[in-house]
C-alpha cells in the first residue's frame, strides 16, 4: 500500500512537474509529459503500473479520459461554434467518414496490416484528443478561429473514433454467426442514440436541480463528478465505449444551459482536469514495453510520413473545401492532429481482442500506436508555434493591457504603455466615456465586460494582464473577481488597497485583484493627484544606471507603478509583490510635476503619508 502511494505521488510529481517545466521553457507539455512517462517507466523501471494497480488500470484511465472529455465539453459553447464558420460540421460529417477511409487505405498498403485490422486501427486514428490538443492549445499563441475549431474536433470526434473501432470489432466477431454489418451498424448506432439520450438527460437533471436549490453549493462540484462517472458507467453497460459519447454530450448540453452555478465549480473542474491529464500521460507512457519496438519495420516510417503529409492534410482540405475559412487556417488545421498516448491504451485492448479472433496482425497494433503517438506529438508539438507564425495564424504577437473602466488617469496610463509598444485597450458601458481614448486612438471595448457575450465579442487570450480603474472600487473588485481565473489571480490589479481584514467596511482581499501601487491608492487618491498635476515618467535601467539610482532621482512623493520588462512581461508595483526592473527594463512611476503645484504636491504627500 505504502509502493501504491508513492507511485501515486511520482505520477502527479512528474505531470505537474513536467507542465511547470514547459510553462517555464516554452516547451511543449504533451512531449515532456511522455517523456517523463517513459524515462521513469521502462528506462528506470520506477513506475510499473500494471503491477502497482494491476486490474484497477483499465477502469482508473478510463474514468479519467471520460471526466476529461466532460470538462472539455463544458468548454463548448454553441457561441464558439458558430465562429467556425461550420468547419466542426463538416469535420465531423465529412472529415470522420474521410479520415477513416484515407486511414484505411495507409494501414493497408503502406503499413500492410491486413484489411480487418486496417479498417479497425483506422477507425482509432480518427481521434486526436483532448488531453493532447488542449496542452497544446494552452501553450501556443494560435488566432481564435483555428483555436476553437481544433479544440471542438478534438472533444466531438473523440467518441466517434472510438466508435468507428467497436463498429470494425464487432463486425469481425459476430460476421461468423450470420451478423451482418447493416445489422453491426444499426445496432451501435442504436445504442449510440441511448447514450446520448442518457447524457442529455443527465444534464436536464442537473441543470433543473441546481438553480432550484436541491443540492447544497459545497455538494455541486462532488455531485455533477459523481454524476459523470455514472453516465459513463451505465452507457458503458448498454454497449461498450459508448460512454465516452454520453459524457460529451452531457458536457455540452450543461454548458449550453447557461448555469449559475458553473461559474464556481468550472475553475475546480479545470484544475482536476490538469491532474488528470498529467496523470493519465503519465502512468501510460510508464506502461510501454520496448520490447514491442522490436516488431517495427521500416515500412512503418513511411506509414508515420503518409499519415502526417497525405492522410491528414487531405482529409481537412476536402471536408474544408469551398468553406468560409481561409486558406492559411485550413493548412495549420490540415497540419496539427496529435494523437494521444489514450490510443495505445485502446489499440492494446483491441490488439487483444483481433488476437482472440485469430487475427495476427493484432499483435503490432501497439508498436505502430506508439510510434503514431511519438510522432505526431514530436512534429505537431515542437512546429504548431513556428507554423502558425509562418502562416500568420497567430493572436497578437505580444499580450497586451486590458483597463476596465475610461477616466482621465487610465487614458493617460493607455498613452504611456502604447508610447512602449504595448498593445492596450479600455473597456467601459459608456461611448461617451469613451470618446477620449478614441481620440487618442486607444482601441475601446463599448459594453458591460461582466455580460455573458462578452466571451463572444472579446479575445482574452490576447491579454496578460487586467487593470480595473472605475470610480467605484466595489465594481473593480468584481471585475478582478471574474476575471482572475481566466487571466491569473496575479495577472488582474486593481486602484485601491489590498483591504483590511480588521476593517469592516473593506472588501476582503480575496474579493479584490491586486493593489496598483504599494500604497493602495484609491480612485479618490489618484483623483487628487491628478488636480495637483501628478504625471507618469519612465526610465530605461541599464547596467551603468540601475534600479536604485533611478529610484533616487525621483521625488520622494512619486510612488513605482509598472515594469516592461524586456521581454515584454507588464507586472505592477503591489503591496504583495515588487518587481525588480534589471538591465533592458522599463519603468514607470506616477508622481509629482516639474511644473506642478509644489505646495498642492507637498500637502499631498503630507497628508496622506506617500512612500
């Protein structure tokens, strides 16, 4: 038992780890995850799954790609969708029936697998995937159009995929006792009806008890968890692997009915999703055999080139032909098409299943998977952020500010990150608010930032930091609130001190984003330094003038408000935290004028003890 945990507790290290590696480096998560997997499994021996859970392997990754699939369906909103410009429509009408097909023929006559276990293994590599595409996603400044159809193909086609392969199965097994494949087909499709059906279902009933108040909040998260693993369970006993379909669908259907309660429990199924993925990576790149790497032939090598130069890319220009999508997205989508390590997984169980069957070519099923999923996770993985730069489907080259709320101070903040090359935009429900940083030619947002359609008429991906600067301090703080797990709880400031747990008119920190100056100034603080003739000023730091010299030619009143870093991070001057600019950097202080009000300027500091 003791064994049990501490592998249970390597696994999560090296997932987590290996995902905190490749936020640092850059790098892509997916190969450092596999990596990992494989360097502690069959190189150093220290992770065997099969002996540490034994039976329990199976149903373990099972359950986790199923609450995977659920989660990444609660992402899809039908919004989203229709930004694709139908693309997810005709990938899955006619990109599934094609890729299948192409598929087919590779295994057929390049890998020469026999036309059984051809069909069977092409039906497994329809599937991309979510545990492969979304860390791929996360990693990479991909434009939101190609981003949304390549994240909605992986969650919607990973069902099928696994489909398709019960189909091929279960026609090989019942074709010696009169089944036929009209029968085979009509059959599955049937039972692929009830588990949608049952999935819907299950989201009716979820989203009918919640609002109503049947389930305590603290019990919403456990129970819609509880729920999914039974969905997948029950679908799974009406026919095997239609559960996967079922948790999709039931994913979708929650996140399309507009639940309160989603809003709380989403960040807490985002988090069990990253451990999930990391784990499931993991414990199946331990349990590769290397002995298996000895059935591979070098005709395998040309299958792995058809399968990423011919499969893919003409199965996704076909289905996108004559679409609305430009050419250079259809080429980055006809391009990345990872599989994940789930598929040797799947290929192992049917390899067994076709060897039951008399079928020898079962046998190397997992070999080809393997080096499938080797493969497209080294090219896809390592050239997804190179080939969208070269085709010119990136987001903003560099992540900009977003201001909530359009005063005389944050237009004048605007002026001075624009004045540095920072892209920055101010949203507020006002035009006319609006009006002066539309003349300074400031890009605005005009509407409520807090509104349901805001995810649909604004990118967030192209923002790294949030700045709240409304005249009310409450509002700013709900705005930091709403938005801190989308952008990072360090990532949202706010005009206002970090409050006062004694105080108990203040908001508590929680609430609140942080601090936009060690001092906490508020809006009626910035307001009044404004009247005195406060301004910004900027200064370059360099080996020869560093930090502390620039810091001693200011007043003592100016107080630091941001760094710009040099490679383009923007981090605040906070009570919690107080970046130290190195040589390269930017920084920027608020303070008083030459040419100001010295006696207004001297009250100020005065009477309001500024640092």
């Amino acid at each position: 038992m003791e064994q049990q945990a501490l592998v249970i507790a390597l696994i999560g290290a090296l997932g987590i780890g290996a995902q905190w590696v490749a936020w640092r480096t850059g790098w892509p998560a997916i190969a450092l995850m596999l990596a990992a997997g494989v360097i502690a499994g069959p190189i150093a021996g220290v992770i065997v799954p099969e002996q540490t859970f034994g039976s329990l392997l199976e149903p373990m990754i099972s359950i986790a790609v199923a609450l995977i699939l659920f989660e990444g369906g609660l992402s899809l909103n039908f919004r989203e969708l229709r930004k694709t410009e139908g693309a997810v429509t005709r990938l899955m009408v006619i990109g599934i029936p094609l890729g299948w097909v192409f598929g087919t023929l590779a295994c057929y006559y390049v890998a020469g697998l026999v036309w059984p276990v051809a069909i069977l293994f092409a039906g497994i590599l329809i599937v991309t995937g979510p545990t492969v595409v979304i860390p791929l996603l996360r990693q990479s400044n991909v434009a939101p159009r190609p981003r949304a159809i390549l994240k909605w193909e992986a969650i919607v086609n990973d069902p099928f995929g696994a489909l398709c392969a019960v189909i091929t199965y279960e026609y090989l097994r019942r074709v010696d006792d009169g089944g036929t494949l009209l029968s085979v087909v009509s059959a599955l499709l049937g039972a692929a009806l009830v588990s949608g059906l049952i999935g819907y279902g299950m989201a009716r009933a979820i989203a009918w008890a919640f609002p109503r108040g049947h389930v305590p909040e603290y019990l919403k998260a456990p129970v819609l968890l509880v729920a999914v693993i039974g969905t997948f369970v029950l679908s799974n006993l009406i026919q095997q692997e239609t559960g996967l379909l079922a948790v999709t669908v039931m994913g979708v259907a929650v996140a399309n009915m507009r639940l309160d309660s989603l809003r709380d429990i989403h960040p807490f199924k985002e988090n069990v999703t990253v451990l999930l993925i990391s784990g499931v990576f993991v414990l199946l790149s331990a349990s590769l055999d290397f002995a298996a790497l000895r059935l591979f032939e070098w005709r395998f090598a040309a299958f792995l080139f058809a399968l990423l130069f011919l499969v893919r890319p003409a199965t996704v220009l076909i289905a996108l032909a004559f679409s609305k999508i430009p050419w250079n997205e259809r080429l980055l989508i006809a391009w990345i098409a990872p599989r994940g390590v789930v598929a040797v997984a799947i290929s192992g169980l049917f390899a067994l299943r076709l060897s039951q069957l008399g079928y020898g070519n079962g046998d190397i099923l997992v070999t080809l998977s393997f080096a499938v999923v080797v493969a497209t996770i080294v090219a896809h993985g390592f050239s997804i952020r190179h080939v969208a730069r070269w085709l010119k489907v990136t987001g903003a080259a560099q992540k900009g500010l977003l201001i909530v709320g359009s005063t005389s101070w944050s237009v004048s903040l605007a002026r001075q990150l624009q004045s540095l090359g920072l892209p920055v935009m101010i949203a507020d429900t006002s035009w006319q608010r609006l009006s002066a940083a539309r003349q300074a030619g400031i890009e605005t947002f005009h509407g409520e930032i807090l509104a349901e359609t805001t995810d649909e008429r604004l990118d967030l991906t192209q923002f790294q930091v949030l700045a709240a600067t409304t005249e009310n301090e409450a509002y700013n703080a709900l705005v930091c609130s709403e938005f801190a797990h989308k952008v990072g709880r360090d990532s949202v400031y706010q005009l206002g001190g970090s409050g006062d747990d004694e105080d108990r008119r203040s908001l508590p920190e929680a609430l609140r984003g942080r601090a936009m100056f060690t001092a906490g100034h508020g809006v009626e603080d910035i307001s009044r330094r404004e009247a005195a003739g406060w301004t910004f000023r900027r200064t370059r730091i360099s080996e020869q003038f560093n930090f502390e010299d620039a810091r001693s030619l200011l007043p003592d009143e100016a107080d630091m408000l941001f760094v710009l870093h040099k490679d383009g991070r923007l981090r605040f001057f906070t009570h919690a935290a107080r970046p130290t600019p190195q040589s390269c950097d930017i920084m920027v202080s608020y303070g008083p004028s030459r040419h100001g009000d010295p006696e207004a300027n001297r009250s100020i500091a005065v009477g309001e003890g500024v640092a």
